[in-house]
C-alpha cells in the first residue's frame, strides 16, 4: 500500500464523523506501515488534506493505541508547532494528551521509553503557545491537561500553567473556565501531597 492509497481512503473522508474516522483507521491498520504516510500527510500542513490525516491520526490513537505512533514520535512531536488549521490542531492537542498521559502513567509502558526530554519540552513550548494564542476550546482543554501532567515531573511548568489560567483562561469562554478550575484545583491538590 501507498501514499496514493492513503490519500485516496483520506478523500473519501467527507467529515469528522465517528463512522468515516473509524473507517478510516481501519484501513490504516490493516496495512501499518501506512501509519507513516498517516503522519507525513498530517504535517503536510498546508494541504487541506492534512485535517483529514490528522482526525484519522488521533482516532488510531484514541480508540485503537497510542503505541501506534511511537516510530514516529520525532516527526510527530517535531512538526505540531507548524500545525495551523484549526481542525488539524485540535487532533494533535488530544494525542500529546494521550502521550503525557501514557508518560505518566505509574505503569510501566512504551511510551515512557519512546518520549525523551527534548520530546516533552517541545510539547509542553508548543501546548503554551497554544494557550496564548487563539484556540478552540477544545485545544485548549486538552493543552491545559497535558501541560498539568507534565508539570508532574518539570516543576516550573505548574506556576506557569496556573499564572496563564488565573489571568487569561479563566476570563474566557465557560469551557475554558470549568477546565481552568479543574486544573487549578489538580495543581493545589498535587501542592499539598
């Protein structure tokens, strides 16, 4: 399988819906090694094509395994900052949640050997940029958790986290301000421990 074929199941994509992602994902999986065509699509950033790669790209990654993009955890985590349609980001922000999740998670797993220092600290530049600039809600939801989960194990990312959340986040829309609080709380929780 190809490329080509990848891009062909991709345009027969004709929205975000459950059915056409997992239909999607399914194809991708029985061939694997179109997972990296998957992720050089998703960061094709300025092909319309790449929201495609990247709704199909988190799909495979929230219902199936995160594991699945471990080989390309580098291109992956390298290319979310060049990211700029609004649809794209919003799938790349869940899968670094689901990465920072995996990573500290107290069970032993792949993840945690695949992502290195200069893996999170890019995630995390990334995830504050996110935070700063204008996102949908859901972007900023799923950056709020990966940037918390991190700054479980980089002790300067929680004051950072809380400063951004008590001065801008918290004045936004009601979304916004209900993960806001429950992050702020998970910070004073962890304070206190």
């Amino acid at each position: 399988m190809t490329a080509d074929f990848l891009i062909s199941v991709l345009n027969d994509v004709d929205n975000a819906a459950r059915v056409n992602r997992e239909k999607a994902s399914n194809i991708v999986l029985e061939n694997p090694k179109l997972v990296k065509n998957l992720v050089d699509l998703t960061f094709d950033v300025d092909n319309k094509l790449s929201i495609k790669a990247a709704w199909v790209l988190e799909w495979i990654c929230t219902h199936h395994d995160i594991n699945h993009i471990l080989p390309y955890i580098h291109t992956f985590i390298e290319n979310i900052s060049k990211v700029h349609f609004d649809s794209a980001i919003r799938p790349c922000a869940k899968i670094c949640e689901h990465l920072a999740k995996a990573y500290t998670n107290k069970k032993e797993n792949n993840t945690k050997l695949a992502l290195k220092e200069q893996h999170i600290d890019l995630i995390i530049e990334t995830g504050f940029d996110w935070l700063i600039t204008d996102q949908k809600i859901a972007v900023r939801a799923y950056t709020m958790t990966t940037l918390y989960l991190f700054g479980l194990k980089k002790d300067w990312v929680h004051p950072e986290l809380q400063h951004l959340i008590t001065t801008k986040i918290i004045h936004e829309s009601k979304g916004c301000k209900a993960r806001g609080k429950h992050i702020l709380e998970m910070i004073e929780k962890t304070k206190k421990q």
